[in-house]
C-alpha cells in the first residue's frame, strides 16, 4: 500500500473514532435524504396543485357562453407556471416570485401567489432542499471533520517525525485530501443518488444535470482544499477550528445574505405603486381612445377612414371600436414592455453585483449555478413572465379582431336588448383559442447559463489548490 493510502487510512481511522464527528456524519447522511423525500414530495404536490388550477382556469374560460368579445377581454384568464424535474433539487426563487398570473386586456399583472406569502415565516429562511444541504450543512461537517489533520500534527510533533520517516510534505497533504475528499464524496452521495432520481422523471435534460453535478463537486472540493489550507497555516487545531468556522459563516451565511441588500440599495427598483401611477400618467399623455378630440386617435380615424375609403365610421366594413380596442392595446402593451424592460435591467443589475460578490463567497457561485441550470433562477421566472405577456397580447388582439370583424358598429352603439343579443358572438370563437403552453428552455442554454458560476468555483479552486502548494513547503519549518 502506497504512503499515501496509508495516511489515508489511519485519517479516516481517526475520524471514525471521534463519535461526535460519526454522529454528525450520520445526521447529515439523514438530513439529506429527509430533504430528498420532502422536497420531491412538497414539488410533486406543487406541480399537481397548478396543472389541477390551470385546468380549471382553462375550463371556466372555454366555458363562457355567447357574448361580447370585450366582456371576454375583461373576463380575463389564469395561468400558471410550470416546474421543471431539476425544481425539486433547487426550487431556486420560485417560492419568492410567485406562480400564477392573471391575463386581461389593458394591463399588464405581475406572478402572484408566492409560497413565501402563503406558507409560514420560516419559508423565509430556505427550504430543506437536496442543495441546500450540499451548499451549506456539507462544508460545516466538513470543517469539523478535518480542521485539525495537519494542525494536529504541527501541535503534536507528529509531522517532523513523519518526515524524519522518509514521508516527503506532498504525500502528507495528498493522504489527508485524499481522507477528507473520501468523507465529502460519502458525503455528497445521498443528494447525489436523489439527485439522480429527481432528475430521472420525464423531461430532464442531461446537459443542465452534468453541470450541477460537476458543480457540486467542485464545490466540496474546494472546501477540502480550503481546509486543509487554513489547518496547514495554524499552529494549534483550536486556532484552526476558529479560523474555518469564521470562514463558512462569512462565506455560506453573511455574504449571501448581505450581497442583496447591498444590491437593492445600489439599483433601487420602483415599487408596483410608483410603476402603475408612472404607467398611467404616461398613458395620458399617449392618448384616450374614448375622446374623439384626442389627437393621435384623430388621426388614426382618419388613416383608418382614408385606408377604406369612406368618409364616416359608419360606413366602415369592420366595426370601429374593435379597431379602436387592437390600437389601445398596441399602444399600452408597448408601454407596458418598456416599463417591464426598465424593470428586468435594473434586477439584471442587481444580480451582476450578488455576482460580483461570489468573487469572496464560493456558497453565492453554487447557488447561482444550481439555479440557473435547473432553471429556477430570475432568468428562469422572467421567461415566463415574457411568454406570458406574449400570449395575453395575442389573445386579446384576437378578441378585439372579433369585435372588429363579427360585431357591427350600429349594434355596438346601440343600447336596445335586440342589439345587445345581436353583438354577441359564438362561445366556439374562445373556446378554440390554444391554451397557455410554457416552453421551457433547451438543455444547452441551461447549462450555458450556469457557466459563469462553474468558471467562478474553478477560479477558486484554482486558487486554493495554488495557496495549499504553497503552504505544503512551510510543513514541519515550525514548533
């Protein structure tokens, strides 16, 4: 057996003899596959509950009678966006953002119904997710783990004699990585296996799935590596435990927690209020469909009279106030996309300096790639805001064609009860309008997204692995 293998073994002997560190060991192995079971299950439960509301929703809008398309404007529609495999590995902000939105004509409404608001305060806190394990209780055992493998021997005398043994520095340090890269895989395992298992079900993608395995892994290793570093530095393992358990609170606890504080106080957001009373102040200034003195509607009266022909509205062959309902909403949903752009680049800004922050904080760089690739992060929430907006727009520009198409323009003025039976249109007209499909991104953008956090965890581990190089010469050259 190689001298590496041996310090290796009598390492991990070592560990199995502290029951405090097996105990801990076990626990965490229980932790995680609590949080494999409970995190698919409260997942399962989710997607279940919206694909039975979205249903629903679907049902009650396909089941209006005969009526006014611009009733069915107003009437409105639910829908709801769906998880993918990999959110319950990572449910990412999902819980924070919210699910379901409601689509109707001259607004545009934000995702509401946010588990955070409708579940207790410790929500808030983080879930007890496969990833929350592996990004923050895994480097804690760990830390408690190893702290002392080389420090215990500076502090003994041990590492002299080892060495007057013929053992050289780098096979000292190679048979202690090798014991506690050995514990952090055995570690990792049960995620890992739920991982596996969650991401078996139908439509998971394999390329977002190596990633965030590749991640991960990093992940721990690096934190192998930081251990070993900070116990090949001090003189006593007490100074040892200190040190990294300083280290795992600033990086896995403060920083993350900090990072978007200080991020919302660079890039202020505007609140829902300030942006609806900002919208309709400019909305205004833009023009009134319903004042006939308004000058862009003016105009486009006589563009749409000079495009048929005729002199009056009345002798339109398409009803005018449905052509007044396809410009307004054109106007306002072009309104609507420059306040929504305003607001996504300010949170795009937001999320560069948490970013940036991942530079001192290894635990922001995992989070930020786990989410991205499983698709649960801000990008993830924005797309479906996105092909949300894109399917109102369609749907009630198709309403308002009907108006203009099938309901005459005497029948709209006109106040009779004969009129308003003859301006209802066939409920078939809504019923044959496609349902809400999300389309999920492809696995190659996923993991593309999750690039950046890899490359970041790579730097690290990079330079960790330099500093620990380092600090294996100055082995034994101290009492």
């Amino acid at each position: 057996m190689s001298t590496v293998r041996l310090i290796a073994r009598d390492e991990l002997r070592m560990m199995a003899r502290n029951r405090v560190a097996v105990i801990a060991f076990v626990l965490l192995v229980l932790l995680t596959l609590v949080a494999v079971a409970s995190s698919w299950s409260h997942q399962r439960g989710i997607a279940d509950l919206r694909d039975r509301r979205a249903h629903a929703a679907e049902a009650a809008f396909q089941g209006q009678p005969d009526r006014h398309p611009h009733r069915v404007v107003h009437y409105g529609h639910f829908i709801f966006r769906p998880l993918g495999p990999l959110a319950a590995f990572d449910p990412g902000v999902d819980a924070f953002t919210g699910n379901s939105m409601f689509l109707e004509g001259h607004r545009q409404n934000t995702a509401n119904f946010g588990d955070v608001r409708q579940s207790s305060l410790l929500v808030r806190f983080g879930q007890l997710t496969p990833a929350f394990v592996l990004q923050v209780v895994a480097p804690l055992l760990l830390v408690f783990l190893g702290y002392g493998a080389l420090a215990r021997e500076t502090e003994r005398g041990t590492m002299r004699l080892l060495m007057l043994q013929g053992v050289t520095r780098a096979q000292i340090v190679a048979g202690k990585l090798l014991a506690l890269a050995t514990v952090a895989l055995l570690a990792a395992l049960p995620a890992m296996l739920g991982f596996a298992l969650i991401a078996g079900q139908p439509g998971a993608l394999a390329l977002p799935m190596l990633v965030i395995a590749l991640g991960y892994l990093v992940y721990l290793a690096l934190w192998v590596l930081l251990i070993l570093l900070v116990s090949a530095l001090v003189r006593c393992s007490r100074d040892a435990l200190l040190a990294l358990v300083a280290l795992w609170a600033v990086a896995v606890v403060l920083l993350p927690r900090v990072a978007p504080d200080v991020a919302s106080a660079a890039v202020p957001l505007q609140n829902r209020l300030q942006t609806d009373i900002a919208i309709a102040r400019d909305l205004r200034r833009m023009g009134d469909s319903h004042n006939p003195e308004d000058p862009h509607f003016a105009k486009f009266k006589q563009a749409v009279l000079a495009r048929y022909g005729v002199t009056r509205v009345e002798d339109l062959p398409v009803n005018y106030k449905g052509l007044l309902g396809v410009e307004g909403e054109r106007l306002t949903s072009a309104l609507f996309d420059r306040y929504a752009g305003q607001s996504y680049a300010a949170q795009a800004r937001q999320n560069a300096i948490v970013d940036g922050v991942s530079l001192f904080s290894p635990a922001i760089a995992i989070r930020s790639l786990s989410m991205a690739a499983a698709g649960t992060d801000f990008a993830g929430h924005r797309r479906f805001l996105e092909q949300a907006e894109a399917y109102r727009y369609a749907l009630v520009q198709r309403l308002n064609h009907l108006q203009a198409e099938k309901v005459r323009f005497s029948d709209d003025a006109a106040v009779d009860p004969d009129a308003d039976r003859r301006k209802r249109v066939s409920a078939s007209n809504w019923q044959s309008i496609p349902e809400f499909a999300f389309v999920p991104p492809s696995g190659a953008a996923l993991a593309r997204a999750a690039l950046p956090g890899l490359a970041i965890l790579l730097v690290w581990l990079s330079v960790a692995g330099a500093l620990l190089a380092l600090a294996t010469r100055r082995l034994g050259a101290f009492r």
